[in-house]
C-alpha cells in the first residue's frame, strides 16, 4: 500500500475541528475506516511528522475518554 497525504481526503469527508483565532495546531493523529475494494473494512492511521509514541499514546487515551464521557474545559469558571 502506498503512502498518500491525506488532508484533501479529510475535507472531503467534512472533517472539521473546533479551532479559535490565534490557535496553532502542532499534530494530530487521524484513525481512518477503510472499506477495501473487496468489500473487507479495516482501520488505519496515520500521524503528523514530529508526532513521538508517547504524545501519540496521551492522544489516543485522551480522545478515548472524551468520547466516552464527555469534555469540559476545566478552566472554565461560571461562577
């Protein structure tokens, strides 16, 4: 399998993040459904350059619980 960017995928597919002014991004980690062309469906990933192992691991396991529970800024302060 060849290796491809992957950015014009992701918009086509409407993949958007909730980003404010001044926002710098610096990785990210993409896990992807693939239905194969023998109609086998498989999952695959793929990481910005710089991203280590271990950033990656933090990312996975956060997103885990953020889409299992829920996020709330803890910085925010309604009081």
């Amino acid at each position: 399998m060849a290796e491809q960017k992957i950015g014009q995928l992701l918009d086509a597919l409407g993949v958007e993040a909730d980003l404010e002014r001044g926002d710098f991004p610096t990785d990210a980690f993409v896990l992807l459904k693939v239905v194969k062309a023998d109609g086998t469906v498989s999952l695959s990933c793929a990481r910005s350059e710089g991203l280590d192992w271990i950033t990656r691991v933090g990312m996975i396991t956060a997103a885990q619980q953020i889409e299992n529970s829920g996020y709330t800024d803890a910085t925010t302060d309604d009081d």
